[in-house]
C-alpha cells in the first residue's frame, strides 16, 4: 500500500508542476520495454490491487503490474507521424511508436473501416471505428513499420 501511495503522489505531483511541459506520460518496464501515452489521452490513473490502471479518454484502460514498473516518468513522446509535425489535419496515429493500443485522432464523423497493412503491402488488419471510439489494439502485431489506411488517407505507425 505504501508503494502505491508513493507511486500515486509522485505521478500526480510532477503532473502538477507549472514548470514541467511534458507531452506524455512514459512507462518503462523491468523488461525494458517503455510504453508512451499522451497526457491528453489519458481520463484517470488508479490502482487495482497490484496493477496502476490507465483509463484513457475513449478505448479500454491498460493495467500495469506494480511490480513489473521500473520507471513513470513525462517526457516527450517521439513520432514518426509527419501530419502532427506539419500541422495538417489528416488523420494521426498516437502514441507512435505503440506497444499495445494506437489511438486516431482527426477521425470524419460516422463510422469507418479502417486497414493496417505491413510494408509488403500486405492487409494485416482491419476494423471498424468511430470518433467515439478510436483504438485499435496493436498487441498481436509483429514488431516493424505499418501503414494505416483510413478514409482515403495513409499515415504511418511503428509497433514495437
């Protein structure tokens, strides 16, 4: 309990900071492996016995075993997205790079389907979203470079 409550104060006090600017919000694992979301996607942080759970504005939350965190910190997130560095309102892929869940941003109103496809040009994936919900879950997926097709438009993602 006393770890929780550590972990908490400490996610929400440097969240409170004036003079931190951070973007995201970095989960490095014992393993290694890092997971970024961004601050503005993320409704709530809580725990669940032994996890931290990161509720997101719209998707399925993400668990995180206390035990398996070697690091919570802000940072920020590096993309490969070129439509959020030049300002263009096309459709947008976060976090990129993702482990587990990529989120759309900039989605046209109703529902579409949207393709995933490898560098070879094979169709990976496919899926159905609305603005209301737009995750897809990534998990399953090789580790590399994909394209994402989506209401006529192409935008780039990497799976790590």
């Amino acid at each position: 309990m006393k770890i929780k409550t550590l972990l908490l104060f400490g996610i929400l006090s440097m969240a409170l900071l004036p003079s931190l600017n951070a973007q995201g919000l970095i989960i490095k694992m014992q393993d290694g492996t890092e997971n970024q979301l961004l601050i503005s996607s993320v409704s709530k942080l809580s725990f669940s016995g032994d996890q931290l759970v990161i509720a997101p504005k719209s998707g399925t939350p993400e668990y995180y075993y206390i035990d398996g965190i070697q690091k919570l910190y802000f940072g920020v997130i590096t993309s490969v997205d070129e439509n959020l560095q030049d300002g263009n309102t096309g459709i947008s892929v976060f976090p990129n790079p993702a482990t587990e869940t990529i989120t759309l941003i900039n989605l046209p109103e109703g529902k579409g389907i949207v393709k995933i496809f490898s560098l070879d040009g094979r169709l990976i994936k496919q899926a159905t979203l609305s603005p209301h919900d737009p995750a897809i879950d990534i998990s399953k997926l090789h580790s590399g470079i994909y394209f994402l097709v989506a209401d006529g438009q192409t935008t780039k993602f990497i799976k790590r």
